[in-house]
C-alpha cells in the first residue's frame, strides 16, 4: 500500500497504515495559478507517498483540473472537500436556514463567518437545497471521493445559553414526530444552564464519554438533556446518511470530517452511527490548536463559561473538565496555553476512544500550519504527536488545515516524527 513505501533510502519509513491523505486550498482570499498549484502539489508528493488528495471547493476550473490531473500522475485518488451545513461560495444558506439557540435567537457563525454560520439539518428546505447541490457538485466533478465537512450543529463551547442548538419549529416538529416535547426540554436546559449548582452538570453531559456503569445514574439525573442530545446526533446521522447514498449513487467513495471523540456529542455528532455511511472517518484531534475543533479551544470554552458566566473557580471548573474529558488539563486556563496546548498523549487517548465508539477505519488528522494566536508548532511536539498516534495505531493520517499553508520542510517531519526505531 502507498502508505507503507519506504522514503529517504531506507533510513525512515511511514507509519503502518493505508492511507495518507492530505487537504489542500481551503477557499480564501489568496488567488492560486494552476501552476503554482500543480508545483506545490509536486514538492509535496516527492517528499511523502500520499495516496488521497482532499482539494477545497469553490476553486477555480483550472486549479481544480491541475489538481487532479497531478493526483492522477501520482496515483493519488482525488477527494471533493465539501462542507454540508455551511455555504461553499456556491452554496449560500438563507438566514431563516440558520440553527437556534435556547434563547430563541440565531446562532452567530465564529467571528461572524458564513464558513462557520450553520444551519439546521432538520429544515426541509436546508434538506432540499443542500443534497441537490451535493448532487450537482459530484457530477460535474473529476472526483474518487468526497470528504464531508461542517457536518454537525454549532459547538456550543464558549456560552451553551445562547449557542446549543437547534430549537427552530421544523426541530420541534420532528422531535414531536419521537414523542419529545422541544420547549419543555428547552426550559429545563435554561434552567439548568443558569443555575450555578446545574450549570456544572450540563458541561459533563456536554462532554460524555462512554461509561456504561454510570449511565443510568446519569441518565435519570439529565434526561431530558440526554433525549435532547441523542435527538440531534439522530438529525445529523440521518442527514449525513441522505448524502452518503447520492455519493455511493455516483459510485464516489466519502470521508467525514469529525470533532474529537470526547467533543463529538456535544455537536450533534454519533461516531458510532455515522461509521456505516462512509468509508473512513477522520476525527479533528488538535490538541494544540486554539480554534474551532481544536480541543484546547473547545475545552478552555467550557471551562471558561463555568468561571465568568457562574463564579466557580478556575481549579474547579478544569477538574470538572478533566474529569468529564478524560484528557489532563493543567490547574489553569493560562497555564494550558503557555503549555501549547495539550500534550501528546492526548491523542492517543483520542484516537483510542474512537475505536471504542465503534470507528472502523480511523484517519487522525494534524494540523501542521502555524498561525498567530491559533496554532504555535515546535518541531520537538509536532514529532511527539506523530509518533502518539503511531501507537494508537490508526489507520491513516490526514494532513490538515491545510497542505497549501504548510512549509514543505515540516513534511519533512512527517518522515521525521514516524521513524522506526
């Protein structure tokens, strides 16, 4: 398998896996030659034997065809990055589309982004609109594959009052279709999220891990966050269900983009139930990036919500978020970014719990761009976190966020930080 080719003469080898993939021109303001595309690609592909290729949306025609064309000459199978629930410069959602909080107004997108805006799954029009231009996408495309993005709810890390979501009336109606009763759900979470004693209570069901010997414990305590939560995973799992078969329609294979095990619930996303309509999942285990998906961002969020909105101490709120996580966070917020984020046994521990949550084929995703203030990479952690997830034994690595961005000689690094000994 391509992933398993020896590089450098022998002395480094690529990790045992089956699949290297990496995403590449994420849509932004920078204008692309397809020359300047093509060569990029090139550098890249000399240095690592990568078998997927995961090109953005919304390129130009000749970017997107040098794109494919030097996949093809690599032997590379060429993926449509694809958001779902977001606009794609094609795609634009209306604003009546957008998801709803549990204090009646529309979730803001991060920084006020379109790219981030989601909007609600359970919406006959979002359904209507989003799936026939998947369709229209796939088919005019030169594509393998498709790797699904933006494929959950808006996280609701950094104030669950206003940014746990959806409580429009299409999700009234469809959680009425399953006997739940939305408002009164939606009354008891903003009772819960405004008590001080509850609001504690509410960030480690947010956060959940599997532990079948206390699930009944805690189900009885927060059962109507529970249906609530098991709700939403049901109106993604479907949705992404719906997109999978017009994939699979067209004979085009599909990846998923994920959040991290321990954040996938509080998402709207069901590792288990999603595995079956694709054939791989990535999950997004940054665990040293301070953004969207990255853990670090979602987790100081949390715990950030728990001192300022509630008054509880800043040791407090991180043993909470340690303890619902499962991931070791230090005694404060300043400490974990003087830190860089988390160290690299949190991956492992990641990408073990995928498998435990039912993930068949598991590509772990790094983010090896550095940007101010979001992602600050030190050669030393970057080849630690490699070789975390060399033992947590996944299937593939997706090189993340994205390969246009990233310096040629931290592939380089890549090689470095999976020697075998």
């Amino acid at each position: 398998m391509p992933g398993n080719q020896e590089k450098c003469s022998g002395k480094f080898r690529l990790i045992d896996m089956s699949i290297l993939a990496a995403q590449y021109l994420e849509p932004g303001p920078e204008i692309i030659s397809p020359h300047q595309a093509r060569q990029h690609l090139r550098a890249a592909f000399n240095i690592l034997p990568i078998s997927i290729l995961i090109v953005g949306w919304n390129l130009a025609e000749d970017v997107e065809a040098a794109c494919a064309e030097e996949a093809a000459r690599q032997g590379a199978r060429l993926f449509r990055w694809q958001p779902l629930f977001t606009g794609d410069g094609i795609f634009s959602p209306r604003p009546e589309w957008q998801t709803i909080g549990m204090n009646g107004n529309r979730v803001a997108g991060f920084r006020g982004m379109d790219e981030f805006t989601f909007v609600c799954p359970n919406r006959p029009a979002v359904r209507e609109a989003a799936l026939e231009h998947l369709s229209d996408v796939l088919r005019a495309g030169h594509y393998q594959g498709v790797f699904l993005d933006r494929i959950r709810y808006p996280s609701p890390s950094q104030d669950p009052e206003s940014d746990l979501a959806c409580f429009c009336e299409d999700c009234r109606t469809a959680a009425a279709e399953e006997g739940l009763d939305l408002e009164e759900i939606r009354r008891s979470l903003q009772g819960m999220a405004a008590s001080h004693k509850e609001a504690p209570r509410l960030v480690e069901t947010l956060l959940s891990r599997p532990r079948p010997e206390s699930m009944d414990r805690r189900g009885k305590k927060n059962q109507g966050l529970h249906d609530f939560l098991d709700f939403r995973q049901r109106s993604i799992t479907q949705f992404v269900h719906s997109a999978s078969a017009i994939a699979r329609s067209q004979g085009i294979d599909v990846g998923l983009d994920c959040f991290s095990p321990t954040l996938a619930r509080s998402v709207g996303q069901d590792l288990a139930a999603l595995d079956p309509c694709c054939d791989w999942i990535k999950v997004m285990s940054y665990g040293r990036t301070f953004a969207p998906a990255g853990i670090p961002y979602e987790l100081l969020g949390l715990a950030g919500w728990l001192v300022e909105r509630h008054g509880a101490p800043e040791e407090e709120a991180l043993r909470i978020i340690t303890s619902a996580s499962g991931l070791p966070l230090p005694e404060s917020r300043e400490a974990l970014k003087q830190q860089n984020g988390l160290d690299s046994d949190a991956l492992r521990i990641e990408m073990q719990l995928a498998r435990q949550m039912g993930v068949r084929k598991l590509l772990a995703g790094i983010v090896l761009v550095e940007i101010e203030a979001i992602s600050r990479l030190e050669r030393d952690e970057i080849i630690a976190d490699l070789a975390a997830l060399q033992q947590a034994r996944a299937d593939g690595l997706v090189i993340s966020w994205d390969l246009w961005r990233i310096p040629i000689d931290r592939l380089e690094l890549v090689l470095r930080g999976i020697q075998n000994e």
